[in-house]
C-alpha cells in the first residue's frame, strides 16, 4: 500500500487515485436514469456506485452507529487502541466504516476493499488507512494469517456458492485468534404495511431469481459453525424506528431505505411488472405506513474469532 494513501487496483495492477480521470467509464459502469452502476458480469450487484449513492451509505454508517452506540461488536477496542492489529473492511463502499475506526485507532492499520472506485480522496485518510480496488469473489489477495480483525456488513448480494468460498477466503487470511464480524439487515421488517409488504416481497424474489441468499443470523452462525475453524461465536440484534413517528433516527431509517429502494429501481419496477410511475408511489406510501403502524427494522452481528 502507498503511503499517500492512494488505493490498488488488483485487476490492472496499477496504483489508482480516487480523484484522477484514469478509470473507462464506458468499459467500468452503465448509466441508467442518470445514475451510475457496476457493469460486471461476474459482480451480482444493483445497487448504483456514484456520488448520490456515497451519500446514503454515509447516513447509513451513522444511523446503524446510532442505534448500535458502536462500529463493531467483537471484543478487540483495547487490542486496538494498543496498535499493531491489522483490520480488513469487506466491501467498503465510501469507506465511512474504515476511515472512522482508523481515526479512533490511529495505532492500527485499516485497509478498505471493494470492487467500486469510490473511495475518498487521499487527502481525506489518515496515514493508517489505505484501500483496494477488488472483486473479493475473486478471492481475498492477502496471504494466509495475516489479519487480525475481518469486518463485513451490508454484502447481501452472494449466492449460498459465494458465502461459501468467502467464509473460507476469511478464514484463510485472518490469523488464530483473529476475529470475523458479519454484519447484516435482518430481512424481514416489523410492523409493515400494503406497500411495504409488497417491496420486500419483491426484492426477496427478485434476488432470488439471480440465485442471492439473503442471509439471517442463523445462516451466518451456521457458515461459521460447517467451518470448524471459528469458535466463541456470538449473535446480537438491535432494532431501529422507522418513520418521523421516531423523530430523527425514524426519519432517517425512512429516507434511507426509500433511496436504497430507488437506486435498485431500475431492475426492481420491471421485474415487478410496473411503471417507474407506480414504483415511486409505493415508495411514497413508506412514509404513511411506517407512522402509521411504527414500523421497525433490525440489523444483527455475527461475530466469533479463528481457532487455533
């Protein structure tokens, strides 16, 4: 990793900076409806990749900080306030997630990897943090036993083969008595209307038709468990208010789910059999449902640590 904290590239194997014009935008993204999204065909992602959605996975972080009063849950703060950990964010998106935890843990060393460039500038990282341009289905380019801590959340878009071969992949790098955290949206939401009930509904089936499982809690403690090689697991769950009924957080759960849905909108209203007209309505209805029947959403963490 560079020390200006400029971010690699393990396709071309070049080193990339987030600022610069050097990525083919014709050959790297799609535009559709004016927003950009992933154009792989080895990456089952539909969620969109610019600016708009950097946004919301920035207000996601500090929603989920919120409700959690913490950006993991694994036993590991004071061995990293100590330094020398070296901290793996899977699937970092902006990198909200590794850019806040190397600025509380200035003596530790945290690396970000995604296959989106959407990475912050270099001048926004602390000399701790670094990040890395990566399909990790391709599995993780690391060597064996050389990380101490593996974080993952929001990655929902895997087939049952993936988690797989990525449980494996994690093992594999992390060292014994490393630590693995897998934090995820339970999928189901409580107190739901109409509207609601028929979007999850639809994304459900929607992702099952592309072969992704939507992992709950106990899927993730059942991978760590068929392993054998992650032990002193644990399993937590927190709600979250959704809707203005909730002041603040409630507003912001609302507004993030609604954009989230949105961004999928492309793919999702099709396969739905809808107009974009129709879609959008639904989405509008969200805010009159969620106060109506103060609706709730839980995340959970499954963490446990590398036998020996």
């Amino acid at each position: 990793m560079n020390g200006n904290n400029a971010y690699y590239n393990s396709k071309t194997n070049n080193t990339m900076y987030p600022n610069e014009e050097n990525l083919n935008c014709l050959d790297q993204f799609r535009f559709i409806d004016g927003r950009r999204y992933h154009n792989e065909d080895n990456a089952n992602y539909y969620f969109p990749n610019d600016k708009q959605e950097s946004d919301r996975l920035r207000t996601q972080h500090f929603w989920v900080y919120e409700i959690w009063k913490g950006n993991f849950s694994s036993p590991l703060k004071q061995k990293l306030e100590n330094g020398n950990m070296t901290v793996l964010d899977i699937g970092c998106g902006d990198g909200t997630w590794t850019l806040a935890c190397s600025d509380t843990y200035p003596n530790s060393t945290f690396v970000g990897v995604d296959f989106s460039p959407i990475f912050p500038s270099p001048s926004s990282c602390p000399p701790n943090a670094g990040f890395l341009q990566h399909n990790v289905l391709e599995g993780l380019p690391f060597p064996e036993n050389t990380l101490d801590f593996v974080f993952m959340r929001f990655m929902s878009t895997f087939t049952q083969r993936d988690w797989e071969q990525l449980m494996s992949e994690i093992i594999r790098v992390l060292k014994y008595d490393g630590w693995v955290e897998i934090m995820n949206f339970v999928p189901e939401t409580t107190n739901v209307g109409s509207a609601s009930q028929l979007l999850t509904d639809s994304c459900n089936n929607f992702f099952e038709s592309k072969n992704i499982k939507l992992l709950s809690s106990f899927d993730i403690k059942s991978l760590f468990e068929k392993s054998n090689r992650i032990t002193d697991i644990h399993c937590e769950e927190r709600s979250s208010p959704i809707g203005k009924w909730a002041g603040r957080v409630g507003q912001v759960a609302l507004l993030n789910i609604q954009c989230a849905l949105m961004g999928i909108k492309p793919f999702l209203a099709p396969f739905m059999n809808i107009s974009d007209e129709q879609f959008k309505h639904l989405i509008d209805k969200l805010d009159v449902e969620s106060n109506d029947n103060h609706a709730y959403k839980s995340t959970y963490r499954v963490f446990g640590r590398k036998a020996c």
